[in-house]
C-alpha cells in the first residue's frame, strides 16, 4: 500500500508528517474502497481526477490528482470525516463532537 500526503495541492508519496498515518501492514482492498464511496457518495460533490504531465516526468511515473478543492469546504477532508461517522455505531455516533478553528 503506497500512502500519500497533500503538499502544495499535490499528492506525493509519503506519510502525513504531523498526522496520523496508515501503518505498512494494513491492506486497503477495491472492496473497502467501494464500501466508504457508497457512505460517503451522496454527501459530497463528485471531482474530477486530474494528470500532470510535469509532476509524471518528476516521478518517473503517471500522475493522477484528485481536485478535492471543488468540495464545499475546499479541502478533502470532508471525505475521511464522512467515512469515519458512517462506520460507528449508532451507539458511537450519538458521541461524537467536532471543533473547528475559524480562518
């Protein structure tokens, strides 16, 4: 599983380096990936997958970037919170709190 970190808008190989972090034994598999978009489809915009043919020369390979700045908040973080909820129970839910510091 090859993780990947947003700098500069980009997507890069990586961990989050003041983040959390995926550990390398964890196997993300089409199933899960099919699983969080059916919770998480109809709350979100639809964006676009963008190529750059620059970043691909740099890393030796294609590059696909995921424009998630066409989401409301601007950001993807929408996506992860949305999963996170959707996977408690509702026993968790009825727990949950959330901050946000303003611009």
């Amino acid at each position: 599983m090859v993780l990947e970190r947003r700098t500069h808008n980009l997507l890069v190989l990586g961990s989050i380096p003041s983040g959390p972090t995926i550990p390398s034994d964890v196997t993300i598999s089409l199933s899960d990936i099919e699983r969080a978009r059916s919770l998480t489809a109809k709350h979100l915009h639809r964006t676009p997958m963008l190529t750059s043919r620059t970043l691909g020369e740099r890393i030796g390979a294609q590059a696909f970037l995921k424009a998630e700045s066409f989401q409301r908040t601007g950001s993807f973080k929408p996506r992860g919170a949305l999963f996170a909820v959707a996977s408690l129970t509702d026993e968790q839910r009825t727990a949950i709190e959330t901050w946000s510091k303003p611009k």
